[in-house]
C-alpha cells in the first residue's frame, strides 16, 4: 500500500511539472496583446516595448519559465550584491522589495537627473533621502552604471546621463505619462510560484497570490456546502435506484436524474432565482461579498450557489452510482451469494456496496476539482467572487500571471484529488492494497 501511495505520488509531481510546461507556453502563444490592453488602442510601438520591459515580458521563454517558478530575486540579488526582502505594506494588500545593506537597513533608490537617491526605510516607517553617486561603476568604455531596487518593485540597471525613456501608468484612469530615461534592463521582482509568489496581476496591480487564496477561499467554501449535500444524497439515491432496477422508485429517480443533469446550468440558477428571488422574495438573487465575513453573515445568500450545483451534480453521479450498483449486482459472485441462501442485505452491505462505490468515487473526486473552477456560469450567474470567475475575467483580460497561477491551482485540485481517490481505493479494493 505504502509503495501504491508512493508511486501515485511521484506521478502527481511529474504530472505537475510536466502541466506546469503546457499551461506557461499555451498563456504565452494565446492570442492578445497584453500591452494594448493597458495602455490602450493607441498606444505606440515605444510605449508597447517599454510596458512589456517593464514586466519581463520581453526577456526569452525559458528565462520567463523559471522566474515564474522559482522567482527571480535570486538572479537580481547576484546582480544587486545585497539580499532583498520582501514586506508588507502596512494596512494594504500590497508588497515592496528593498535591499538589505550590511547593518540592516533596507534601502531603494531611485534616478533624479544624473544623481542617484538613495530611500531608506526607517524604524518609524518613514522613508529618508539622501544622496548615494558613489555607488556608480565606470566601466572601460566610460559608461557608469548601477543595479538596484526601484520604487516599482523591480530590480533595474541605472546608466549615467543614458538608459531609454519608458512609460508608467499614472494613477488617474490608467493613463501612461513618459519619464526621464536612465533605465536599461528591468527585472520584475518575484518570489515564483513554488513559494507562492506568482507576480502581481497585469489588470489590477495586486499580488495575485493574495487574490487567488481568496477566491479559492470563497470557492472552496461554496463548493464545501455543495458537496457536504450532493454527494452522499446521490450515493443514496443511486444505490436505492440500483437495488431497484426496473421498479417505478427507479424510474423516477432515473428519470429526475437526467433531467437535472440535461437542463443547463444557467437555466437552473435564473429558474431558481425568478421563483426564490423575484416571487416568493425569500432570497437574494446575488451575492454580494462586502467583506470577508459576509458569507457568514448572511448565509442566505449562498442557497441559490449552492441549490444551482446540487440540482446540477445530483442527477449525474446518482445515473453513475445506480448504474456502478446495477452492474455489481448481476456479478456472477453476487449471484453465488444468493445460490448459498445469505441474507439479502448482509450481501448487499458487505459485498455489493463496496464495489458499486468504485466508479462513483473516481467520479466525485473528478467534480471536486469542478466544483472548485468549473462552476464559472454558476458565478457569473450569482455574482459569486469564486476562483472560476476570476480567471475567467484573467483569460479575457490575457492577465498572463492571473492565468498562469489559477491553472495551476486547479491542476493541483485535480492531481490532489486523484491522489484521495487512488487512496480511498486502497480500502475498498484489497487487489491494490496489496499489490
């Protein structure tokens, strides 16, 4: 059992890894143009080059893969020669870089003219000025140049009186302002995916790691009361109908199954939402999260979600169950049991139940990982700020690092997922438990 376990396990990081490949070069070559997105239809080929600089947008794939892994404040630290830290600004969901000197001050800079500023955070959170030249490096041909942390988080190379004029979105209504050159290679800082720093999202500027453990958050809690309901009521259901196979409970619970399972999920919330919201008005029609807690504190606002994905999950894995069940029970050893006079509900709780479950599991823990991502209509529909909606919004948006690490997110559900199952099955089937 501990090698089966093992093996699976390998496999799911090798599946990863492999995964972690196809999603970053598909977010690469699908098409959009991030830049244009930004600054605007009429933005200049400049403008374009200097905003995709800026991100690391234009540095070679395989460079762009490991920093979206592993990070790059490895890279820029040899560069730097200090360490840099990253912290959390007070009282927002933003982060900063700085550079550790050697008695501990943490230090950025900035480029006025030709004179390089010094900024050093001090204990009081306020920030000092000061004069810092004598940190330019003359090479042979005369050229001084620096590398630093700037005010955008980013490691940047500084030239004397040189570098590239670039663009920056000013705060007014996204608009780009041009600012002195003296910039000549960026690095946007980032601790990687693997230590949970996928970057910071290209629409909103915010840590995309903070927005996804909240949508994943909310998703997880939608889809936790969903299942807690569906699952075992289909279980139910479906071996109540299989043990009945042909009978009018049967029928009717086939039947009801596939009507909820072929009628469109969109068209099950707006039913639900015209008869509970519009004329009954005993629930709200959207949810509406104005804080964290807001679930909590009014959970009416997650019936609707929630009764959408039951009617939803119910009909298909109650069809599955009922016939995992059917199959079981016409098994030639179920018959044996019969022929030998055993008690009809000793055969069914003992050797029928057990097997029935096989093919159900696989499918629930597949809808699990659904039930995460996969309900997006079901979001839209009730305004739910879920894990799907939001990189539905990404993939529309082509927020490249939005996208990249809710893929990745959900490939974990579903590889995790498939690790329970493949546990799960080492009880119900002891032909793997010992193998």
């Amino acid at each position: 059992m501990v090698k089966f376990i093992i093996r699976r396990l390998g496999f799911m990081l090798l599946t990863m890894f492999i995964v972690s490949i196809a999603i970053f070069a598909i977010s690469e070559i699908a098409p959009g143009n991030i830049a244009r997105n930004i600054l605007g239809p009429f933005a200049t080929p400049e403008q374009e080059a200097s905003f995709l600089a800026q991100l690391g947008l234009d540095q070679p794939l395989h460079i762009r893969y490991i920093t979206w892994l592993v990070g790059s404040d490895w890279r820029a630290e040899r560069l730097i020669g200090m360490p840099l830290r990253r912290i959390k600004k007070p009282d927002t969901e933003f982060y900063e870089w700085w550079a550790v000197e050697p008695d501990g001050t943490l230090v950025r800079w900035k480029l006025d003219g030709e004179d390089l500023i010094a900024l050093r955070l001090q204990p009081d959170g306020t920030v000092q000025e000061s004069l810092d030249n004598e940190r330019w490096q003359t090479d042979e041909a005369g050229i001084s140049t620096f590398w630093g942390v700037d005010t955008h988080n980013r490691a940047v190379m500084w030239e004397k009186g040189g570098g590239q004029t670039y663009w920056m979105r000013a705060k007014a209504a996204g608009w780009w302002v041009e600012q002195p050159g003296g910039a000549r290679e960026y690095i946007p800082l980032q601790k990687g995916l693997l230590r949970g720093d996928p970057g910071e999202s290209v629409k909103t500027g915010r840590p995309v790691g903070d927005a996804l453990l909240r949508r994943l958050q909310n998703s997880i809690l939608l889809a936790a009361i969903a299942f807690v309901i569906v699952m075992p009521l289909a279980l139910v259901l479906g071996l109540l109908a299989g043990l009945n196979e042909g009978k009018a409970l049967d029928r009717i619970l086939s039947v009801g199954g596939l009507a909820t399972t072929a009628t469109p999920n969109f068209a099950t919330g707006i039913f639900l939402i015209l008869i509970f919201a519009v004329w009954l008005k005993w629930l709200p029609g959207a949810t509406v999260f104005a804080s964290e807690r807001a679930a909590f504190e009014n959970p009416k606002m997650l019936i609707l979600p929630v009764m959408t994905l039951t009617l939803i999950e119910l009909g298909y894995v109650l069809r599955i169950t009922r016939a995992s069940m059917v199959e079981v029970m016409n098994a030639s050893y179920i018959r044996t049991a019969f022929l030998k006079g055993l008690p009809y509900w000793r055969i069914v709780f003992k050797h029928a139940i057990r097997n029935a479950l096989m093919a159900p599991i696989t499918v629930i823990m597949l809808h699990v990982n659904w039930l995460m991502g996969g309900i997006v209509v079901v979001e839209a529909i009730f305004g739910f700020p879920g894990l799907g909606r939001y990189l539905l919004d990404a993939a529309l948006y082509k927020d490249v690092f939005a996208i990249e690490a809710g893929a990745m997110v959900m490939v974990m559900l579903a590889v995790g997922t498939q690790l329970v199952a493949d546990i799960i099955y080492t009880f119900l089937n002891p032909r793997i438990r010992y193998a």
